[in-house]
C-alpha cells in the first residue's frame, strides 16, 4: 500500500509540476505581449508625437512647442527635422516677439541719483510657475558681471556675484560654446564692465544690436543700438540680449504669446523712479511649467516697468540672493555656467 501511495504521489507531482509549468509558460507570454505592446506605443508615440504637435489642428501648441524649440540653441534642429523656415514663420506668426513698437527711440527718464541700500524680494506665482523678484531702489548699484575664465569656459552666476562681492544677482545674455559643451564660453554680442567693452566691439560703430544696457546715471536702455548710440548716452554696464519686451511703456508684444514657448525666464525691468526690477522664473517641472515671452512682459508691466527686456532663461535661468541660488535651475546637474549676469553691489 506504501508503495502505490508514493506512485500516486510523484504521479500528482509531475501533474502539479506541469500545471505549473503551463502557468509559467502563459504568465511569460503574457508579460512579452505586454512588453511587445508597451516597445509598439513607445515607437508609435515617439514618431506620431511630433507629427501631431507640428503638423495637427491645435494651433496654440504647435506655435509653444515650434518657439520653445527653435529659440533653443541646441534644440533648433527638432523643428527643421519637420519644418521648413518658411513654415517655422508661418507658425510663429504674429505671436513671434516682437512687434511695431519702435526700439530704436529712447525716452530718457528723470529719476534723479537716490543711492541707497534699499532691496525687496519676494515672490511671483501664478497657476502654472513660480519665480522670484528683487526690486533695487538704486540703479546704479547694477553692474555687469562676467566669467573669470571667458572665452574659454563660464562661471556659475552665484560665482560670479561673490567673486564681485554682489549681495545680489542674476543670469544676463546669451553665450556660444565650443563644441556645443554647455560651459559659458563665449558671450553672444557685446559684453561692457565699468565703462569698457570686455567682449564683442566692433569696428563699424553704426551697426545696431540688441541692448539692455545701464548708462552712468543708472537708466536702462533696451531695443537695437549701435555703439556709437551707447557712448552718446555714456553708458557704463552693457550686455546684448533680447527681445526689449517694454520700451518707453510700451509693451512689444500684443498679439499671441511672444512665440518663445514656455520656458525658465530671466528678466529685466525699469520703473519710472529708477528702480530695477530682476526676475527669475522656474520651469521644466511639475512644480513650475515655466513662463511665455508675454507672461514675463505682463508680469513686468504688473510691477510699473517703463522699460524691460528678456535675458537669457532655459537651464540658465538663475538667481543669487543672501549668500545663495534662491530658485530652482532646471538643469539636471544644478546651477548652469554662463558668460555674463547682473549684479547688484552693496
């Protein structure tokens, strides 16, 4: 009787053995069809995706993502996969920055010396970013800070203001790197410090470029100026960026968005009594989207900005205040070097 229990036994075995296996064998098949199908949407996405953001009926979206792209240095290669450069300016339209406003005509304000020590910081949200503002009461206390290391490589901004002994700075213009490495390098335009060009003067003093620049009395000065315009209006720190967002309370965008997309902002603004105005807002997260061209300038115009322009934003977009980066770079690897920032002295 032993014996025939233990037969039946391994017989139970070998069926509960196989049972298992077939339980196995349909478990695997079913995860590889699940694999199968999760690779086939992953394909069919990444190929539809930009087909449908470039090519399909939502307007709105086509011109954030096409701006966002194309104003991105590294990035600009994305729409020309899809589209042409007529096509790109079609979808850009009126929403591209900026508009008829003259840039070239300066209205100087009359605000007169006020040299203090005065500094506001708060913050700036709305439903899809967060930021940060400081408000200085002196203008003259802004100066151009750029890389120790220029034109080889850049300098954090938060570097940059303690090398200086700024209480206060943000990221300024736009920079070229060799080799697209992403290190500061070379600064786009021209780059003025106290008085002197450190970078990018040319020898035809009448061709205009785009400006934000502080004069000696401590007056902003943004839109398209030739050097020669700069040292008639004594100049005295200077960087080339854009686009001026308000010029002589006039803002420059009033149709659509500004067609930069939604990014990290950095900005800069002047109030009617000479204060200035230094913005940063985050993005490229869940916790911030990032702003438009045209949220920037409302948020500006918000403030009592007479004259304002963008500085360089994305994984560049930085503010230093009391001894430390107060937002939130969006760049993986923290705070980004750049070429030059805005400083506030004590």
């Amino acid at each position: 009787m032993n014996y025939d229990t233990i037969s039946l036994n391994e017989k139970q075995v070998k069926t509960i053995q196989k049972k298992s296996a077939k339980k196995k064998k349909k478990k695997k098949g079913k995860l590889r069809s699940l694999l199968g199908f999760l690779i086939f949407e992953f394909i069919f996405l990444t190929i539809t995706t930009p087909l449908l953001i470039f090519y399909g009926p939502f307007d709105n979206v086509k011109r954030t993502a096409t701006g966002m792209v194309w104003n991105s240095m590294t990035k600009q290669f994305i729409a020309k996969t899809f589209l042409s450069d007529n096509a790109i300016a079609k979808i850009l339209g009126d929403g591209y920055a900026i508009s008829n406003v003259n840039t070239e005509d300066i209205k100087m304000l009359n605000f007169g010396i006020k040299h203090n020590n005065n500094l506001e910081y708060f913050d700036v949200e709305s439903r899809n970013f967060k930021g940060k503002m400081i408000i200085v009461d002196d203008p003259t206390r802004i100066k151009v800070g750029y890389s120790s290391k220029m034109p080889r490589a850049g300098e954090t901004t938060s570097s940059i203001a303690k090398r200086n002994g700024a209480v206060a700075a943000i990221n300024g213009g736009g920079f070229i790197d060799t080799g697209w490495a992403g290190t500061g390098g070379v600064a786009l335009g021209f780059v003025i410090s106290n008085g002197k060009y450190i970078s990018g003067k040319l020898t035809n003093n009448y061709t205009k470029r785009d400006t934000i620049a502080f004069t000696k009395d401590g007056m902003l000065i943004v839109g398209k100026h030739s050097q020669a315009d700069l040292a008639k209006y004594n100049v005295k720190e200077g960087i080339s960026f854009g686009p001026p967002l308000i010029v002589n309370g006039k803002p420059t965008i009033s149709k659509g968005d500004g067609g930069w997309g939604i990014s990290p902002r950095t900005a800069i603004g002047q109030r009617e009594d000479g204060s200035v105005m230094l913005l940063v807002i985050d993005g490229r997260s869940l916790k911030s989207f990032g702003a438009t061209l045209r949220e920037v300038q409302d948020i500006m115009l918000e403030h009592g900005a007479v004259n304002a322009a963008n500085l360089d934003g994305g994984s560049s977009a930085t503010m230093y205040y009391d001894g430390k980066v107060v937002n939130t770079p969006s760049d993986a690897l923290g705070e980004r070097t750049v070429a030059t920032a805005f400083v506030v002295m004590p």
